[in-house]
C-alpha cells in the first residue's frame, strides 16, 4: 500500500518571483507534497510573519544583499528550516556559513535530485527534534489518552519509575533499540538516571541496523508518582549529512596546512638570503606575506579546534601544575608586544596554586583573552590575576580598553562574531577565539564570566571548581561515561593500593608507562588509581601486567588489582558518585 504524501507549505524565494519555477525535483519526492508559495527577498520576512511555514528555499547567489536576509532570517526565524541554494564558485562561503550556522542547509548548484530531497529530509527533521521538545514539555493530560499517542507516535517513548522500572514502552522504541519490553529486565545503562540534557545514542535494531537516535528526557506525573519519560528521535539521516560536513570542513582545513606550511618555508628562506640577496623593499613585502599566512595558519588551526569540539572529539590532557607559572609564562610572553604599544602588562598572582587540568589548553585560553586585550587597549595597562579559596580557583585578564556594550556581550561567544564594536572595523581576527576558549574552560567544569564598560575597561573572568582528589576522580570517570555512553566506546580502570612502608611503583615510572595521550593517574592516600579511555578490560590487564613485570621480586608481583571497564562492569558505573569511588578503595 502506497503511503499519502504529508503536505508541506513551502516558501520559494527567487531574485524575480516571475521568472519559471526550477525546483522540479519536488515534484517527485515520496515523501513529501509541496504546496509552494512563490515570493522575492523583499517578500519573505513578511509571509513568514502572517502564515505558517514548514520549509524555505532561497534560489540566490551569495550576493550582500542576500548574505543580510539570510542574518536576519537566521535571528528572527531560528527555528525556521532554510535551505539556501548556491553555486559552486561560492563554496568558500558555503564553509563558512555552516561554520556560522546561519541557515540550515546549504545546497549547490551541481547536487543531484536525490541529494537535494535527503537534504530537505534532514533539515525538516531537524526542525522536528525542538518541536517534539516543546511537545513533550507541553502535553499534560489523561493517562489514557496520553498513551494512545504514545503508542501511535513515530518516535520512541519509554517511561521509568522511580525504581527504574519499565512502566510504559512503545512499538517504535523496541525497534529503535533493537528489544522487546520483556527483553529490557531494568533499566538500560545508556538512561542515564542524572541525564537532564539531551544526547545521542547509537543502537542497533534486529536486523543488524545501526541508528543514531537523539534522547530526551522529562520528568512527569503517572499514576499520582513522579516518573521520568525518555523520547527517542531516529536522527541518522542527520548525523550522516552532518558528518559529511565535518568531513568537508576538516578535509579543507587539512588541506590548507601543507601549502601554508611550503609557503612559509619559502618565504622564510628567501628573507634569510638563501637564494640570493634581496632588496630592503621585497624584504619588508616578504615580512607581510610571511604575517598573512600565519594569520591563515591560525583560521585554520581554529577551525580544525572547532571541529573537534563541537563533535566531542577533544579529551583533555589533565594532570596537575602550578597555575601560577602558567599566568607569570603568559605574561612574560607578551611583554615584548605590549611594549611596543606602550602597554603595561601586570601580574597579582597567588603563588603555588595548584590545579589539575590540560596546561595546554589553558595556555590557549590565557593568550586568546590576552590577545583580546592588545587588540583594543590603546593606552594603560593589562593585568592578570591568580586567586584561590577553599572552593574555587579564579584568573581574570583585565585592560584599560575600548571596553563592551552589553549587546556586544550578549554574542560574544557566537562562532564568527568579531570581538568589540562595529565603529572598530580595524581590528579583524577569526571570530572563533571566544567560541573555542568557552568550550575548553567548559571542558575542565569552569565557566568564564564578562564585565565590561564601554571606554573604560573589561575584565574576563576563568572560574574553575577547587575539587579534593576523590571529587576530581568522579568528575573524570563521569565524563568518561557519558562519551562513552555517546560513541559507543569503552575505558577502565585499574586501582591498588600501595604498600605502606613503601612506595611499590614510583610516580614517574607509572606516568611514564602509560602510553595513551589521555591516560591518568591518581593518588590518594596509599592508592592508585589509573583511568584508561578507550581501553578494554583486556587492555587494562596487559598494562597492570607491565608493572608487575618491572617489579619481579618485589611484592608487586602478588599484588592483586582491582580492574573494572565500562561498559562491562554497569551496576558500577551505573550512578558512579563519591559512595562509588570510596567503596572501591
């Protein structure tokens, strides 16, 4: 039996709404039926404004006056799906205004029939995700009536108990996640019971499908008892389209660094007269070639940082150093720069603050936000300040800038947003600093705050958690967890206890054996714990296997470890908090 086609109230805009129709590939569409709205871009805001629509194409090159539509289109209309139809000659623009997320598709001009309909799924499905939200947010009602829609909808709803017992299970979601309600004796461990955000989570189905399904939860009333209700979306059509964007994007920024990288080379070799003497002028050019392609080098290593954040890709390198070095290194990085614009950089740093996170990275952080500064500190000072209590640790970078409205704030972290006003044109940078330095303080459980005022100053504001050893130990194996539970992957964790007139294995000699580049240790008291992410337990045993061997004669080779892996060891891992870890040790 042949499925209805859903009707779709689709805007088309065109330069000239006169001009014929070309999008006739709607005509054939399986899925959908289009009942198309014709208009130009003086049009559409204002039909978007008196009717409801479900889809937007713009048929337009990316000319300024449409770059200013698709702004005000994305700020208004957010949830709105577009897909904004270009050439080919413009793919430069197509990267950067999916890196914007200024639309919510792009298509060129030479993408196939099929490819454009995936497309238009994708979008339309995504648009789906935040209505469904708002549904579920929304629907209060009569248990029974709630469950016929529950048991007729095209997306997977399971509700819990507050034993963790299955009370209500659809069709939909035995097929998603590949088992029947009698099959799930409790509750599956990618239900996280602290899961409040959404996520997502690959499943297989029966038949050996893989799908990628977006999870969201909400807490509700059956049955006169709170419960918790778990609505699964099947997003694979959108994970692929996004993963070939990805792959695009970090295709091209991989690209770009072996040219940049030669060209740098070049230039550098004929400044320092290996290939002959040059002259003062084509010495000074050669200066400012060799600043422009570092400034390119930079946009791409941002990019490159972007993509692998905002695809969880990064694991942080932690392990514990004095804060306060960091801050005196940064500093004295900058002098020399700071100098030349007659700027005093200063230092109030509380010494020997210890901190256990990726030095690296807060290294990129501090020099972003220092950066900042000189850029719009004309005269006066940039200070950075180190201070601690008994439950945060806080650096702040202040200057004497051109300071920050509060609508300047408000998007500051947006990719691509320039830093500052816009009568400071002059000053151009990535518009990616921010963006990337917020996800990496908020990979260590910081935050970054914002004070500014307009001609007089600004200060930026890293907060970060003081966490005793056992809470930095939960906070590590959580996170684990829950990238795990996300790309399907799996760490372990080795933990034994020292002997007390002795130390078995030497710090450095365990720092040095372990060979992953996210791998950590921990001491507390007379134990030793080592995380492993994405190792097995069989992994995990070689490793504990290579200590006993450095140490044949001793008592570590009779030590007994205790090794335990996600996703082997669940009713552990299941709601791992501090109980957790104190029971282990």
């Amino acid at each position: 039996m042949i499925q209805p086609r859903i009707g779709l109230t689709t805007i088309v805009v065109k330069k000239d709404k006169n001009e014929p129709l070309s999008f006739d590939f709607l005509e054939n569409d399986a899925k959908y039926l289009y009942q198309i709205i014709i208009t130009d871009t003086d049009g559409i805001v204002n039909l978007l404004e008196n009717r409801d629509c479900d889809l937007v194409l713009i048929e337009a090159n990316l000319i300024e006056s449409h770059i200013s539509l698709l702004q005000d289109l994305s700020t208004h209309y957010s949830d709105q799906p577009i897909i904004f139809f270009t050439s080919k000659k413009r793919e430069t623009h197509y990267l950067h205004f999916m890196m914007e997320n200024k639309c919510s598709y792009f298509l060129l001009d030479h993408d196939t029939p099929q490819s454009i309909q995936k497309t238009i799924w994708c979008a339309l499905d995504h648009a789906r995700i935040f209505e469904l939200e708002n549904f579920v947010k929304q629907l209060r009602g009569t248990e029974q009536s709630f469950k016929k829609v529950v048991e007729h909808s095209a997306d997977g709803v399971i509700i819990f108990n507050e034993k963790d017992d299955i009370i209500l299970m659809n069709q939909t979601a035995e097929q998603f996640l590949g088992q029947t309600h009698q099959e799930i004796r409790s509750k599956p461990f990618i239900f996280l019971s602290d899961q409040t955000q959404p996520f997502i989570h690959e499943s297989f189905t029966k038949t050996g499908h893989k799908m990628h399904l977006h999870i969201h939860s909400v807490p509700i009333e059956w049955g006169g008892k709170n419960c918790l209700m778990y609505v699964m979306h099947d997003i694979t059509d959108r994970i692929q389209f996004e993963q070939q964007k990805d792959d695009f994007m970090n295709t091209v920024s991989h690209e770009l660094r072996n040219p940049i990288s030669i060209v740098q080379e070049g230039i550098a070799q004929v400044t320092e007269g290996l290939h002959g003497p040059i002259s003062e002028m084509q010495e000074k050019m050669l200066a400012l070639s060799l600043d422009a392609s570092k400034q390119l080098q930079k946009i791409v290593d941002d990019l490159l940082d972007l993509a692998k954040l905002e695809s969880s890709n990064i694991r942080i390198k932690r392990h514990e150093f004095d804060f306060s070095q960091l801050v005196e290194k940064t500093a004295e990085s900058f002098k020399a720069i700071a100098a030349r614009k007659n700027l005093d950089i200063k230092v109030e740093c509380t010494n020997n603050v210890l901190f256990y996170g990726d030095p690296d990275r807060i290294a990129q952080v501090l020099n972003n936000l220092v950066g900042n500064s000189l850029k719009f500190t004309e005269q006066g000072f940039i200070k950075l300040s180190l201070h601690e209590d008994n439950h945060h640790i806080q650096c702040w970078v202040e200057d004497s800038g051109r300071g920050m409205t509060e609508q300047d704030i408000s998007r500051l972290f947006n990719k691509f947003e320039q830093f500052g006003s816009k009568q400071h044109a002059d000053v151009k940078g990535t518009g990616l600093g921010l963006t990337i330095s917020k996800n990496l303080v908020n990979l260590h459980g910081g935050e970054i705050l914002v004070e500014s005022i307009v001609n007089e100053k600004t200060i930026f504001k890293l907060v970060f958690p003081r966490l005793s050893i056992i809470e930095l130990i939960v906070q590590e194996i959580q996170a684990e967890i829950k990238v795990c539970a996300q790309r399907n992957d799996t760490f372990s964790m080795i933990v034994w206890k020292e002997d007390a007139s002795r130390t078995i294995v030497p710090k450095t000699t365990i720092e040095n054996t372990l060979r992953g580049s996210c791998d950590k240790v921990f001491f507390h008291q007379d134990n030793v714990i080592i995380v492993l992410p994405s190792t097995p337990k069989v992994g995990a045993q070689a490793l504990f296997s290579r200590f006993q061997d450095m140490n044949i004669g001793s008592t570590m080779a009779n030590l007994q470890s205790k090794i335990f892996s996600y996703p082997d060891d669940e009713d552990l891992f299941k709601n791992f908090d501090k109980t957790s870890i104190i029971k282990i040790l």
